[in-house]
C-alpha cells in the first residue's frame, strides 16, 4: 500500500476519534454556561412566575363569576320557558275548544230573528197589541217545551227535620236499667202501730207494717225500613245516618204514649192504665193505683175562673208534704191555655199577669211540664185526664232493657239493605200516694 493511502486512512481515523470529544468538550461548555445563565436569571424567573400566577388565579376567579352569571341565566331561562310551555298548552286547549265549538251544528240565528220579526210585524197588523201580548206568553217557564226545561233546578244540600212533640215523661219519672224482665220492687204500703201506756199497764199487740209487690211490665218496639242500595251510595246526605235518627225519634214518641196510656199488652203499663175516670178514687197502695179527683162539673175543671183556681190548689193540698219539694203539673198546650186564660173578679189574668212575659211555665210555684200526650178537656161526651200533679219520680219508674240497637241487613233482599231496629223497655208503678190524677168527665 503506499504512503499517501496510508497517510488518509490515519488521518480519518484521527478525525473520527476527535469529533465526538470535541462534541462532548462542546457540550460541557453549553452546560456550564446555561448553569451559569440558570443561577444568574434564577430571581428574575421565579418573579416572573409568580406574576404568572397572580394573572391565572385572577383569569380563574373571573371564570367562576362567569360560570354563576351563567348558571342564574341558565335558571331563568328555563323558568320563562317553564311560563312558555304552560301558557302555550292552554292556548292549545282554548283553540281545541274553539275547534270544537266551531265543528258543532249551528244555527241560524238571524234568518231565525228575520222570521220571528216578520210573524210579530205580521200579528200587529192583525191582531193589533193584544195580539202580541198573546203571542209573548207562548214561552213561559210553566210549560217544558215552551221554555220550562231552561229553568234551572236547585236542590238544596240539607234536609229540613219537622218538629215533632217527645213525651218529657223520661225527663221526669224514674229511670232505672235491669239486666233481666223479671223485675221485682218491694213497697211499704202499712204503717207500723203504737200505742200509749202506764208503767204498768198490759203491751197488747200491735200491728206490723206490710209489704207490696210491684212488677215491671216489659214490650219491644221495633222498625224495619229498608234503603236501595243505590240511594246509600248515590245519595248526597248520609241515608243511613238519617234513618237511624228518625227510627230513634219515632220510638220516643211511641214509648211515651206507652209510658201514659199503655196497657201493658207487648208494651209498658202507663200510668193511666186500669184507673177509672168518671169519678174520684182514693189510692190504692196494694194495687199501685192513683187517686183520682173529679170535681164533678160537666165538661170543665170548674164552674167558675175562681173555682178552677180553688180546684186545682186543692190538688195541690191533697198531696203529702214530703212529696211536694219535687212536685209538677203536667198538661197539653191546650188545657195550659184554658188556665193562663182565667181571670179574677177584677178582670186580671190569674197565671200571666204581665202580657209581654212569656206564658205561665208556674202554677202556684210548681213547673208546668207541656205533654201533648195528655188529654184536652173534653168537648163532647166522655172522660178524661187533662192534669197531672205531683212527685213523678217517685210515682213511677221507667226500666230500660235493651236500648236502640239496628241489624244492617243486605242479604234478605239482594239490591236494598233492611235496617232492623229494636228496643226493649218497661215500667211500673213505685209509689201510688205521690201523684193525683186529675179528671174531668163531659155528659
């Protein structure tokens, strides 16, 4: 190989080993040069980052003030649109109406009015003005097809209860509840006898007093209405509720002319039961039966106002002080108008002497009970008991045995319920001295 070859080939070796250190020396003089640019710009950079930072937590901030701005709009929006939505289905349903309206047959009114005009034209000219008064009155609301079925009907949404007269025996006789119908009252009907002696005279025996017996007589009332099931359901006031207060209503009405009157047949004994009125009778303790005071007179309590007054005090005086405290009169409306019309010698009222007061409730201090069971005084032939006085709580006794109870029962007649309501109840005598039974009898 000759030299010059030779020479090259080791010159390009030289430079192939020399590049890569001058590469390297190279690179260790950048390095220690951006190290010494590093360490000398060090302060100014972290003061520029830290402005950096300042720049984007601001830029932050004024995002998140944008974003709320943003979302109170985005709340607005929606609610106007909410607003929107509403209002345009509303709109929807009045032009559905309008739609609806507008498809439906209509009539021609003005052809209609054309017409009628020319019939009234034409009935004047005829008929003149009596014609047309005529010819108006053929629609009017008490003929349907002449206009009536254009009347509205209300119907008022509650029930009007007529009144009707309860006996107030309950509220002042006994009351007394038994759990069976055999009830029993023992009564003293005798006094025990005394006499006065000497230190030594002979005792003699004497008599003991003795007892009576009283009974209570028992009866059941009952109803048995029935309602369709449809009016239970339908109706627009409870049906069921109604009923029941108006069965219970009827059964205090019949129990207290039972409580008067009764004769004891499926019902109780009233107080009136077994007496004869025709005449007076004194009482009988053994039996239970009251006195009766009969004045005599035909058809009245008196021959005169005054003697009415005398009368009636008698009974007051016939009956034993002991019973007295707790004593009242009881009479119909009409008999308590004969007395509050009775007038002295001087022409005053005996019971009302101030008009503007209201009617004597008192007769010779005693309360007047008002019981339209009782008898008016009679106008035409016979006998009757029109007063009442005395203690009627002891006089008599009412004995409840079962109260109002009600079966509801649907099943006897498919498509209506029967409301089978009962009561049992009943009575006695308890003290025949303590009430008078005043009569009068009409020839």
């Amino acid at each position: 190989m000759s030299e010059e070859i030779k020479n090259d080939i080791v010159e390009e070796t030289v430079e192939a080993v020399e590049a890569p250190v001058e590469e390297v020396k190279a690179e260790e003089v950048v390095e220690e040069t951006v190290e010494e640019t590093t360490e000398a710009e060090a302060p100014a950079e972290a003061e520029e980052k830290a402005d950096d930072l300042e720049l984007v937590r601001k830029a932050v901030e004024e995002v998140a003030a944008e974003n709320v701005a943003t979302k109170a709009a985005l709340e607005e929006a929606a609610s106007k649109a909410a607003a929107l939505e509403a209002e345009l289905s509303a709109k929807a349903e009045a032009l559905e109406e309008l739609e609806a309206k507008a498809a439906a047959p209509s009539i021609n009114t003005l052809e209609t009015k054309e017409t009628e005009m020319e019939n009234q034209f034409k009935t004047f000219m005829q008929e003149g003005v009596d014609g047309l008064r005529a010819k108006g009155a053929d629609l009017q609301i008490s003929t349907d097809a002449q206009g009536g079925y254009s009347l509205p009907e209300e119907l008022r949404q509650e029930i009007i209860r007529l009144e009707k007269e309860v006996s107030p025996l309950r509220g002042v006789v006994s009351v007394a509840s038994a759990s069976t119908t055999d009830v029993k009252q023992l009564v003293s009907v005798g006094d025990a006898a005394s006499g006065w002696v000497g230190e030594t005279d002979a005792r003699s025996q004497t008599n003991a007093p003795e007892l009576a017996q009283r009974s209570a007589t028992f009866g059941e009332v009952y109803a048995r209405p029935r309602i369709y099931q449809h009016m239970l359901e339908d109706s627009f006031f409870n049906a069921e509720a109604w009923l029941a207060g108006e069965v219970a209503r009827q059964f205090a009405e019949v129990e207290g002319q039972a409580f008067l009157n009764g004769d004891g047949s499926n019902k109780p004994v009233g107080i009136l039961n077994g007496l004869t009125l025709s005449s007076s009778s004194a009482a009988n303790d053994v039996t239970g039966a009251y006195e009766v005071i009969n004045n005599g007179v035909d058809g009245a309590l008196g021959a005169t106002d005054a003697a009415i007054i005398d009368n009636l005090r008698a009974v007051v005086l016939s009956v034993k002080t002991g019973y007295l405290p707790e004593s009242k009169f009881m009479m119909n409306r009409a008999t308590h108008n004969v007395l509050a019309q009775l007038k002295n010698g001087d022409g005053e009222y005996f019971l009302q002497r101030n008009l503007t007061d209201s009617a004597a409730a008192r007769l010779f201090g005693y309360d007047i009970i008002i019981n339209e069971d009782m008898a008016d005084i009679p106008a035409t032939t016979g006998d009757a008991c029109p007063i009442l006085f005395g203690n009627f709580a002891r006089a008599y006794q009412i004995v409840d045995r079962v109260g109002v109870s009600m079966l509801r029962d649907p099943y006897t007649n498919p498509g209506s319920v029967m409301f089978y309501t009962r009561k049992r109840t009943g009575s006695m005598v308890l003290d025949a001295s303590a009430l008078k039974v005043v009569a009068v009898s009409k020839a």
